[in-house]
C-alpha cells in the first residue's frame, strides 16, 4: 500500500517562507514523477511543480522564481521551498506521486494535503 505524509503547512506573514515536505512509502517498479498541488477555497486544484525522474522540473507561472522543488532520491521524498510568499498562495497543499507498477500500470497517487495560510 503506497503512502504519502506531507509536513510543514503553516501559518506565515506574507514575504516569509515555509518547506513542505512529502515521503513516499510503498512497492512501485519506479517513480515516474513527483509534485505539490494546490487548492484554494472554491477553486480547482492546480499544479504547483512537478519533478520529474530524471530531475527535470516544472512550474506553475504564478510561482516560478519563488518556489524550488527538489527531491531525495535516496527517502523517496519531495520538497517544496516556498520563499516571498503572497496572501494568494494561501491554499490546501497536495503531494501527488507517479509510479509505473510491476504490472505496468502508470498510476497517481494523492496525499491529505497541509494547510499554508499567507496572513498578517
């Protein structure tokens, strides 16, 4: 059974910064991608960034320059470092991970989310 704990959601000023982090457990062939997602009240939930398995990163606009992705290949787990954060980033926070099985199947699997509030 595949796993995802998120950590690191919290209430910051805007301007400040905060790190999610979300470790993967479970029995995959491989990981295909890992990624944070976001969703605010009454809106759709979006891609923040995504990593890929051979490292290659992609953003969403509104965070490009302000949030880096990273991941430990070694823990199975992804980061997100999120620096001048702005009220509008405030939303729930979604770990997703992309695994090929050993059946061969490409499959996703979501986390519960941790909460970032931007607020002074």
């Amino acid at each position: 059974q595949v796993q995802l704990v998120e950590s690191g959601g919290d209430l910051v000023q805007p301007g400040g910064s905060l790190r999610l982090s979300c470790a993967a457990s479970g029995s995959w062939n491989r990981i295909r991608a890992m990624g944070w997602y976001r969703q605010a009240p009454g809106t759709q939930r979006e891609m923040v960034a995504v990593i890929a398995s051979g490292g290659g990163t992609a953003y969403a606009d509104s965070v490009r320059g302000r949030f880096t992705i990273s991941r430990d290949y070694a823990k199975d787990t992804v980061y997100l470092q999120m620096n001048s954060l702005k009220p509008e980033d405030t939303a729930v926070y979604y770990c997703r991970l992309d695994v090929r099985t050993y059946q061969r199947d490409d499959v996703s699997y979501w986390g519960k989310g941790t909460l970032v509030t931007v607020s002074s």
